[in-house]
C-alpha cells in the first residue's frame, strides 16, 4: 500500500516522533520533511542549516538529530524544526550510519576518514572504535550493533 503521493528525493534517513509523525530526511534536497500518521504530507520541517542530509532519529528528549554528510556533522533540532546547536562540529568526514548502545552511548560511520567512532548522548567523541580502514573497512555508510546470545 502506498503511505503517501509526496515524493522525497534521495530520501535517506527517517524516524518517527513520540506522536507516531514520520520524519525523512533528504539528501540532496538538504531538507526534513514531516507526514502525520496516515501518510499526510505536513511540509518542510527543516529545510536550513543542512546540506546533505543522512541519518536522522529523536534523541530522549525529543529532539530531532541530523547527520549532515555534506557538513561533516551532527545538527539538532527542536520540535518545531528550529536549529537549536551542532552537536558534533568536528570530528567527522561523510558522516553516514548510526547506531545506538543500550547506555545511549552511539556509533556514527565517517566515510571520509573510513572510521566508525563511538560519543556520549552529548556528542562528546568517547574513542575512534574503528580506526581508519582497519580489517578492510572501505567507506562506512551503515552502522549496526547486533547482540549475541
């Protein structure tokens, strides 16, 4: 069944909100764009201070957050898809992929460099997890956290 009739170019990354609002990210559109809950297409959330958007999610206290790969950074949003700080102003090269640790700790792919560095919920860099192309790891675009039983 189709969601809804509003494309979104190059659309790469998408979250939902506590509401059950669904939230896509455009790459080369550098926007955000927010459909209500039956697919209603609700307008830009954010179309400024990105300029090629990936991987988006809410953080716990609803914040939206973005990885910007053009940028090279990690931009939150408020709940009215206001600019409220660049989280991660440095530190990352093609950020793409994201993953989260039971502690709220994250993983974030830096294609550019060819690392996936581990931060703190406050984007404080806690260690580079995986160095530059170590076992072969070409361009990071995915990140995921599997636990084995």
């Amino acid at each position: 069944d189709e969601f809804t009739s509003v494309r979104v170019s190059q659309s790469i990354g998408l979250d939902w909100d506590k509401d059950g609002d669904l939230y896509v990210s455009s790459f080369d559109g550098a926007i955000v764009r927010k459909f209500d809950t039956a697919g209603a297409d609700l307008g830009l959330f954010i179309s400024s201070h990105l300029q090629g958007p990936t991987n988006i999610w809410f953080d716990e206290t609803g914040h939206l957050m973005v990885l910007d790969w053009s940028g090279d950074s990690v931009e939150q949003f408020n709940a009215n898809g206001d600019h409220v700080k660049t989280l991660i102003p440095s530190g990352l090269d093609q950020p793409e992929g994201v993953d989260f640790l039971p502690n709220g700790n994250f993983l974030i792919g830096s294609g550019g460099t060819r690392e996936v560095k581990l931060y703190r919920p406050n984007g404080t860099l806690i260690e580079t997890l995986i160095s530059t192309g170590l076992g072969g790891l070409v361009r990071p675009n995915a990140v995921r956290v599997r636990t084995i039983e």
